[in-house]
C-alpha cells in the first residue's frame, strides 16, 4: 500500500502517525513547518519535493516526555491586604504552573490549584519519574497511569489536582502534535467561550454598583459577587448591581458555603425576584442532603462543584439531584480529562456546565476550551480582581469581547507564558510557602478564619 501523499496544512499524524510537526506544500515545494528531533533524527524546514516528503519519517518517530517541572508562584499583596471576604482577609494568591517538556523541545503547559508544597512533591517526586519516556499523546492511558500510582492517597485533594494539571499540559502537547487548538480537537467549532467577570466582593455598595459597571464596559455581559456578609447587605448589594448593569446582563451570586437551609431557601426566593442567574455554594460541599432540600424549592438554579474532585465526586453530586449548574475546575479536579469527563456526565443528566477558576490564566484557557467544546457548557470565570496571575501570566494576554473569551486557533492549548513573569513570583524554595491567607488556603495560625456571625434580618 502507498503512503499518502502530504498535503498543504494537514498535520503529518494524520499521513504516518508522527506526533508533532505537519508539512505543508506551496506548488512543488513541501515544507516541515517547524525541527522535529526524536530518535537522534532531525528534521529542518528547508523543503522537499513532493515525492520525497514524508521519507526521512518512515521509522516510527514518538516524542517522548523529557521531565514534569512542577512552579510554585506566590503574590503577596502590599500590606493591608487584598481584599475582605468570607473567609477574612485576603494576604496573597498562589497557584502552580506545569512544564511537561520533551525530547523534540515542544513544552505543555497545564496548572494546579491546590496546596502548593504537596503538589510540586507529588508532582516531581512521583509523577515525573512515571512519566518520562511515555508518548505525550497517549492523553487518556497516562491519566489512569497517574490516578493509579496516587489512588490510595489522592482520589480527592492536592494529588488528583496535580496529575490533573498534567494532564492539561498533556492536551497542549497533544494539540500540537495534532496541529489543532485543544478546543478543536474536544469538537469545538468555534474560537470563543463565554466568560463571566468574577470580583465584587464584600466593599462599599456604591463601589461595587462602579465596580459592576466597569466590569460590563470592559466587554463582559455576566458578573459575579461574593455575598454572605450579612443578611442586609446580600440584599442591598445584589440590588446595587442589579440597578447598575441593568436588566440584559446577568448577576451571579456565590455565597461562599455559609447559608444555612432556612436562610438560603429565604435568600433564594429574593435572588430570584432580582432575576439572579445562578446561585453558588450555599453549603459546605459534602453537604449534599441540604443541597437536595434546597434545590426545586427555589427558581434560581442551584451551583456548586469547585470543591469537588474526579468523575465520582461528582457523579455524586449529580445522582443525588443536588445543583442544576455543575462547576468543575482543571486545574483542581484532574484537569482537561476530568472536566471533559464531567461535563458528559452532566449531559446525560440533563445539566449545564460552568467551569469555576481562580488561580491564573492557563486555568482560564483550559477550562475555556473545555466549554468552548461542550455543548451544555455556559461560561468560564474569569478573575478580575486584579491578579498579575492572570493579567500577567500570557505574552497574549487573555481578551474578552462582547462577553467571549477569545480562543487561539494555534495548535494547543494556544498560550505562551511569560516566563519573565514566572520567575518573578517563582517561590524561591517550594516547599516553604510565606504564611497567610491565599483566599482559598490559609497558612499560619494569625491567618485561620475567625469566628464570624452572619446577621439575619428575620423581619
Ligand atoms: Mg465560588
């Protein structure tokens, strides 16, 4: 049998099972788009005729993963801090970016969100050694490859977010080997996602009515606030951004786990009155009965998921009937997979999907390309607290226009990181986190939530 002939664009996987490069052809002039080394073989640009294209790849030439790099960033706030919220006051932000280079020099990158000690431990102390050597591109064999060698420590928590992290550097490298955006790869058909503004947290109300205002004229259509401050003021602030944006964009509310069943059927019947579009986190996650009592006995639909790890978890959150809006993150619950894993789940059960993120802008994109691809899936979050995680992170940084994350159409995941920027809040010693509050995770004894009372209004 002949081998197929090249064609202009197409990625040379499709013609012999090469992972990364394409060829293209202008007239009688074929061209490997970018050098290709692996098996002591290279492979430069300048070209070849048609009939020999393709010759020098005959043996099977794999890229081969080279080493895991996990990086730990840390951004400390100027003193006194970034922002109040349920949890106190907010010192700083952490998240962890995922190098997967290989031996043809092309480099994935995924990120985690998690403890940052224990997932560089578990990520270059035990996944990196299980992984060198391994074809990037066998996605789905090295996720179970990795839920294996961590299952009897890390079905939930720092361990699957770790390997998930991987497995979203996995996907660049995939869809680059591919020569394909990740989006387009998970069925997508077009290069946007819907994105959300996440901020308005607890401040003076007429800041958070500017605030609101802001966040539309910057392109989005949908914000998102943290409440649970006290009865009052949930009330008053979601009236505030309501009259502020109006009635043709949207107001998510997340109340941050501290309603109680009572307060959160009460609070569900006035966000539905100010024609809230979803209703997050009432309760702590494992408390799933409140969840199933709450759900039907308001109109507001019910959200949570971003304390959820792996498909089991959420399978059951979503048997138990507890939300109407599932919010997997990749950087926290197995990464691209996982997500992908949860939002067909969700499907079958007649869910949507709306992928939490908080951590930096990889986390973003991945998540993006995810929904971009799903067919129940609505928006990502998108941080906009002001974050050089996320304003930073990217030589393109990410663009928001009428309310879309734009997409690449670049193969991969379609971001270069600014490495400039990592080194800059690289953490000089991973393992040594400064003590604080990183609005998720806190350090340091002066740093745990304190005692705090949720005043009702009963009246
Ligand atoms: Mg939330």
């Amino acid at each position: 049998m002949s081998e197929p002939q090249a064609e202009p664009g197409v990625p040379l996987s499709l013609h012999r099972g090469v992972t990364a490069g394409f060829w293209y052809c202008v007239g009688e002039k074929c061209c490997f788009s970018y050098q290709l080394r692996c098996d002591n073989l290279t492979i430069d640009s300048p070209c070849a005729s048609p009939a020999t294209v393709g010759s020098p790849l005959q043996r099977t030439c794999r890229v081969k993963i080279d080493r895991v790099e996990a990086i730990n960033l840390v951004y400390k706030y100027p003193p006194p801090g970034g922002f109040r919220y349920a949890g106190g006051m907010c010192t700083g932000r952490v998240t962890t970016i995922i190098l997967v280079h290989t031996d043809s020099g092309e480099i994935g990158v995924g990120s985690v969100y998690s403890h940052p000690a224990l997932v560089h431990l578990i990520v270059e102390k035990q996944l990196d050694e299980l992984l060198r050597g391994q074809d990037p591109t066998q996605v789905e064999e090295l996720w179970q490859k990795m839920a294996a060698i961590t299952l009897w420590y890390g079905r939930k928590g720092a361990a699957v977010s770790a390997l998930g992290g991987v497995d979203t550097a996995l996907w660049d490298l995939r869809g680059k080997a591919a020569g394909k955006p990740v989006w387009q790869l998970l069925g997508g058909e077009r290069p946007e996602c819907p994105a959300y503004a996440s901020g308005l947290l607890w401040n003076d109300i007429d800041a958070l009515a500017a605030e609101a205002t802001a966040h539309v004229e910057a392109g989005f259509r949908r914000v998102k606030m943290r409440l649970a401050r006290s009865e009052a003021f949930d009330r008053e602030a979601v009236k505030a951004v309501r009259a502020s944006i109006g009635p043709n964009c949207d107001i998510m509310v997340d109340t941050s786990m501290r309603y109680h069943l009572e307060l959160a059927r009460r609070m569900g019947r006035f966000f539905a009155e100010q024609g809230v579009f979803w209703y997050e986190e009432p309760f702590a996650p494992d408390d799933i009965d409140a969840y199933c009592a709450l759900r039907g006995t308001v109109s507001v639909p019910i959200s949570a998921g971003e304390n959820e790890f792996g498909l089991q978890g959420f399978r059951e959150l979503i048997r138990a009937g507890a939300v109407d809006i599932v919010q997997p993150d990749a950087s926290r619950c197995g990464g691209i997979s996982e997500v992908r894993r949860v939002a067909l789940l969700a499907a079958e059960h007649g869910l949507r999907i709306a992928t939490h993120s908080w951590s930096d802008a990889v986390a973003i994109t991945a998540n993006a390309h995810v929904v971009a691809a799903a067919p129940n899936g609505i928006t990502v979050e998108v941080d906009r607290t002001t974050l050089p995680f996320i304003d930073q992170l990217l030589v393109e940084p990410l663009d928001i226009r009428d309310g879309q994350l734009q997409l690449s159409g670049a193969p991969g995941l379609g971001i270069e990181l600014n490495f400039e920027v990592v080194d800059r809040y690289r953490m000089a010693d991973p393992l040594d986190l400064p003590l604080g509050s990183y609005s998720d995770m806190m350090f340091g004894k002066e740093h745990f939530p304190q005692p705090f009372e949720y005043v009702e209004d009963r009246g």
